[in-house]
C-alpha cells in the first residue's frame, strides 16, 4: 500500500484500556497522579494520534469543500453547454430535415409536374402543340382559346 507524503502512517493497532483500569497513585506534590510507563505510552499515542486524526479531518474537510466548489462550477458550465448544444442541435435538425408537411407538399409539387409532361408529350403527340401555344387563361370567362 502506498501512502501520498500528505498522510500520516499511524500503528495499526493501539492497545486501548478503560480509565478505571489504569493504576495510579498520589504524589506528595500537589493533586498530580502517578501512572505506569506503559499506561502513560498509550495514553500518549492515543492523543497523538487524535491530534493527527482531527488534523487528517480538517485537510479533507477543506479539500472536499475546494472540490465541491469546482464541481459546482463545472455543473453550472456543463448545464450552458448541454443548453447551447441542444439549441445547436435544433436548428441543425430544422435546416437538414424535413417535416411530413414539407415532405407532402414536394410530393405534390413533383406529382403535378410530372402530370404536366405527360400533358405536355400527349398534346405535342396529338399534333395540337400551335393550338396550345395560342391558348390563354382569362380568369374572368374560364378557358378561351385566341
């Protein structure tokens, strides 16, 4: 297992007594207790490794905090891109495709003027091609020939 230089390698086991077991003893000075060396050692590294536990604690906590404001930012960035890109993808499917309405209509455009060659090719077959070419419409009186 590799450990980063920020982390503290800490005794993977601390032997952990109750407060009522440790033996202690009076002192002629003052209200100072006396405790065994051994007791006195864990008690020791019980509280260092507290101090670096709160200080570990503290680090992350800071470091999640950073983390958390640069994942808003980029959440806030994601959001307005996935927005513009949408908008994007509209106008992009609007110019390329067609809709059932637009489709029909060509249809139709494409059906009427194929209906008009074959008028055409069946006048011109019938000899009727000058006839044809001097018809007008009159929008008043309907069809009328010159």
């Amino acid at each position: 297992m590799k450990f980063s230089k920020n982390w503290i390698r800490l005794p993977k086991k601390t032997k952990l007594i109750e407060s009522n077991s440790v033996t202690t003893g009076k002192t002629v000075f003052g209200g100072k207790v006396t405790v065994s060396q051994e007791d006195w050692e864990n008690i020791s590294d019980l509280a260092k490794k507290q101090v670096a536990s709160q200080k570990q604690t503290k680090k992350l906590r800071k470091e999640r905090d950073e983390a958390m404001q640069k994942y808003n930012a980029l959440k806030v960035k994601y959001d307005a891109t996935t927005s513009e890109l949408a908008v994007y993808k509209k106008k992009e499917e609007e110019k390329r495709y067609f809709s059932r309405e637009k489709l029909n209509e060509q249809t139709r455009q494409i059906s009427d003027r194929e209906k008009l060659r074959k008028a055409l090719a069946f006048i011109s077959a019938c000899g009727l091609s000058d006839d044809f070419a001097r018809f007008k419409f009159n929008k008043s009186r309907g069809l009328e020939l010159e």
